[in-house]
C-alpha cells in the first residue's frame, strides 16, 4: 500500500469546480437543471462524508451489535428506493415489504456466505469486511427486484387476457403466470448479466479501481473483483426469485384469481 | 335450433327462479310470514345453483340452471352481464352461493372449478405463438374444429393473423373439449357471419342435448329465442329474470 495517495481538502474543492461550471452550461443553455446538480452535488458530499465518520466509528467499535444496526438501516433505504422505482405499487405494506424482505434475505446470507467462506476475516463480522461487501451486493440486489417486480406488475397487467385465458382453462395461478414470471425474473438478471459481460472490456468496475489506486497489485485487485461479481449475481439472483415469486403470490389468490386490484393507485407525476 | 330444457326448475316457468335481493318464492310466500324457510329453488334438482351471488359492482343475483338447458342473457353494455359470468366463474372476489350438483363451490379449488364451468369471454387472450399450442389435446379438437370450418392445418397457424370471428371459435372450442358441465358464452357469436352463427348455435345445441348447460349472452333477441327458453336481464349491476313474455314460442 506504499502507492497510496492521500488526497487534501483543496484538491476536491479544485474538483467541485468542474460542478460549478456544468451548473453555469445549465444556465447558458436554459435547461433549468443547475438547482437540482448543485443540490445532488452537496447532498453527495454530506452523505459521503457522513458515512465516512459512521464508518470510521463502525470499523473501530467491531461491535457485532452497531455493524447489525448499518446493514439493517442500508437494507431499509434499498427498500424505499425499490418502491420509488415501481410504476404500479403493490398496495399496502407489501410494497415496501416484499423488495426489503427479500433484499435482506439474499444479501443477508450470500454476505454471510463469502465472509465465512473466501474472506474469512476475523470475527466473521468485522464491518470493515461485512460493510462495503453488503453495499455492492444490496445495490445490485435491489436493482435486480426493482426492475423484477416493476417488469412484473406491467406486464400482468399488459397481458391480463391471456393469463386470465390461461385460468379459464383450469390452469393454476403459478402455470397461468408462467410466461410473465419468466420476462420478470429476465429483466431482474439481464443487468447482473450484462455488466459480467461487459466487465473488464468496457468498464473497470469501481471496487478494482478502488483497489488498485490504494496501491494492491491488479492481480489480486482482479480476484477480489471476481469473487464479488460472483456473489452480485447470486444475491441478485435469490432476490430476485423469492420477490417475483412473492409478487405473482400477492398478485392472484387462493382462489386461483388474478387480482390486480392489490395494486395501488397510479401515481400522481 | 331451439334448445330445450330437460328439466324445468320448481315445477313451472312462472315460479320465480331468479331474483334480486331478498329471495322470495312467489308462490308460496305470504303476507306475514315470520321466518322465510330456504327458498325452494335450491333444491338439488339443478345443475348450477346460484344464490345471493354479488360485487362490489353486482348486487345479489339468484337463478338456477338444470343440466341441458340454456338461458339467454341480455342487457344493455356495461349493466354487468360480463361480471355476472365472471363472478360465476370465479374469476373476481365475490360472495354468495354457488353450486354444482350440489356441491359447493368453496369446497372445489379453483382450477377444478373453471374446468367444470367454463368461461367464454368476449375477446378471449392468447399466450402463445400459434394455435395449436392453446389447444391440450389437438387430436380432440381437430374433430369439433372441422364442424366449425378449420382445417387440419390451422394448428400452426399463428395467432396474430386471426380474425376476430376466427379467434372467438378456436376459443369456444378450446373451452369445449375440456367438457365442462356449465358454459359461460359472452357474446360468442357477435363478430360472426350468418353462416358461421348459425354453425355455432348448431353445435351448442347438441352439446345442449348431450347435457351441457349454457349460460349465452347475447345482444340479438332472435337468437336468444332460437337458442332459450329462459331469459335474464341485466340492468346496472342487478340480474332478473324475464317471466312472461318468455318463452315467446314453444318449440
């Protein structure tokens, strides 16, 4: 880690001129978007350095308690931010429910699994390990069910008649959803996916980056890459599974109904 | 063409077979009866035996329907004459009784009960590609397609370049060779040539006479007296049945 270079608060106010003058381009061409880049830019600098302090507390105190604590509040802000990302809601508790109970299942045990199995750090929970693993799995997790239960809900919806055929028939409510439960769990996975493929040739994923600027040799940097691109498809693909599988359970009934009247309203843009 | 009714439910066609709310047997119901006993109409003389059945939208509906008989729906569009068939069918929440030989419908899952009632719907849904693959067994269908005018080849035809006639028969007749004991037609024929209605009443008809019971909506008086001899009427959500100027002609 010789290679590691400290940066000084100058160098990012250097940095933040660069905001400073996408905002004045908004202004000379009128698109009205200077306020929200400069909001974003600052609410980006004081999280960031919010979670620096939190984490710096986190990886000193190596309480299993606190490091408990994190994960359930990044677990509970994936679960709002899948519901935001959902054209037609589940109605009731289910919405905000379905996308954070299955995150947290998923992301919860395959973190588990690569602390306990590939990193081994000790204790298994030190959130110096457990913390940034548990963020690159949740942010693809949630990604994965956003676009899942998203694609799910419309297209019921798009293609009511034909599972509703399907039921008429006397098929089940899981046979009758079959080809819709397909296409969600597709574009659940297609972004896990295409960023595997793509890796490497089109982009240099940040955690390798990360790595590689703290001075680790890229070999080592790469394995490390490897492992967590393994585990983002795993954790994204449980995820994905239980939520659209969860979402086809709410969206018809015992009865063998198609019910989309458990989504709620549209809502007002 | 006409189709006849087996059995006649409670005796004759002027005992109320079909009401909305309270359910009060004409005949016998008296000024000042304390304690109204079940209404006669459920006995388990009928096939499909329908009470109190509602939605949010629909409000109580009460019929029965015996085995070969059929009974012609009509109402202006948008009354609920689609919801009546799907509540029947169990494709939307409702509440009421509903029976089948005597047996209730709570206590028969769902898939098992739309194969023993089946549902027609106006504009029926497709899943896959070509038509053959909506079919569960082709062999049995070929044989009630011919009736209806396709060919052996029609299985790979694709779905997308059906006409609408075309789609409403393959859909009846996907619902008929699961042999349902109760058929729900909306509006089976209304996009349908002279001849092709005409084929279609035909073959009901005999599966009429082989036992089937149908409930057929339809916006044509003429075909509903060809092919009933009981009629309901669907008014903004309420079901009743037409006595009197029903049936207009015997067969």
């Amino acid at each position: 880690m010789a290679s590691y270079i400290a940066l000084s608060y100058l160098d990012l106010a250097l940095a933040s001129v660069l905001v400073l003058i996408d905002a004045g381009l908004s202004l000379i061409f009128g698109l009205k978007i200077h306020r929200n880049l400069l909001i974003a830019a600052i609410r980006m600098t004081v999280q960031l350095t919010l979670i620096g302090v939190v984490l710096t507390a986190l990886f000193s105190l190596v309480s299993p308690l606190w490091t408990g604590l994190a994960v359930l509040a990044m677990i509970l802000f994936a679960g709002q931010e899948v519901m935001q990302r959902q054209d037609r809601r589940l109605s009731g508790w289910w919405s905000f429910g379905l996308g954070t109970g299955c995150m947290m299942m998923s992301s919860v045990l395959v973190t588990a699994f690569a602390l306990l199995t590939a990193i081994r750090p000790s204790p298994w929970y030190d959130p110096r390990y457990a913390i940034p693993l548990l963020g690159m799995i949740l942010g693809n997790c949630m990604t994965g069910i956003a676009l899942g239960l998203n694609t799910l809900s419309t297209s019921l919806m798009l293609r009511r008649a034909s599972v509703e055929a399907q039921l008429m028939l006397g098929a089940t409510r899981w046979d009758a959803a079959a080809p819709v439960t397909r296409d969600a769990l597709r574009s659940a996975l297609m972004p896990t996916i295409n960023s595997m493929s793509a890796t490497g040739l089109v982009s240099l994923p940040g955690m390798m980056t990360g790595q590689i600027l703290s001075g680790v040799p890229p070999v080592e940097a790469v394995k490390y890459q490897i492992l967590v691109m393994f585990l983002i498809a795993g954790g994204t693909g449980f995820g994905a599974v239980a939520a659209v599988l969860g979402g086809v359970y709410r969206l018809t009934d015992a009865r063998h109904r198609l019910r989309l009247d458990r989504l709620a309203a549209p809502q007002a843009v | 063409m006409a189709c006849y009714s087996l059995r006649v439910v409670a005796g004759d066609l002027n005992t109320i077979v079909v009401q909305t709310g309270k359910s009060v047997n004409r005949q016998t119901a008296r000024p000042e009866v304390p304690k109204e006993p079940e209404p006669p109409f459920l006995s388990d003389t009928s096939l499909l035996q329908v009470r109190d059945l509602q939605t949010k939208i629909l409000q109580p509906a009460s019929f029965s329907l015996a085995a070969g008989e059929c009974i012609a729906v009509k109402g202006p569009s948008g009354a609920g004459k689609t919801l009546l068939l799907r509540a029947i069918a169990d494709l939307d929440p409702n509440q009421g009784l509903v029976r089948l030989e005597g047996r209730d419908r709570s206590a028969i899952p769902g898939p098992e009960w739309r194969r023993l009632v089946g549902y027609v719907p106006a504009e029926p849904g497709w899943w896959a590609e070509t038509v053959g693959e909506h079919f569960r067994d082709w062999t049995a269908a070929t044989a009630v397609l011919a009736k209806l005018g396709f060919p052996e080849e029609a299985k790979s035809w694709p779905i997308a370049r059906l006409s609408t006639g075309e789609r409403l028969r393959l859909a009846l007749v996907r619902a008929l060779i699961i042999r349902p004991k109760v058929l729900l037609l909306d509006e089976p024929t209304a996009t349908l040539d002279a001849a092709s209605v005409a084929t279609v009443e035909d073959l009901i008809a005999t599966r009429l006479r082989a036992g089937l019971a149908v409930l057929w909506v339809t916006h044509d008086a003429g075909q509903a007296r060809r092919i009933a001899r009981r009629q309901l009427a669907v008014e903004a959500g309420s079901v009743q049945e037409e006595i009197g100027r029903w049936p207009v002609t015997s067969p």
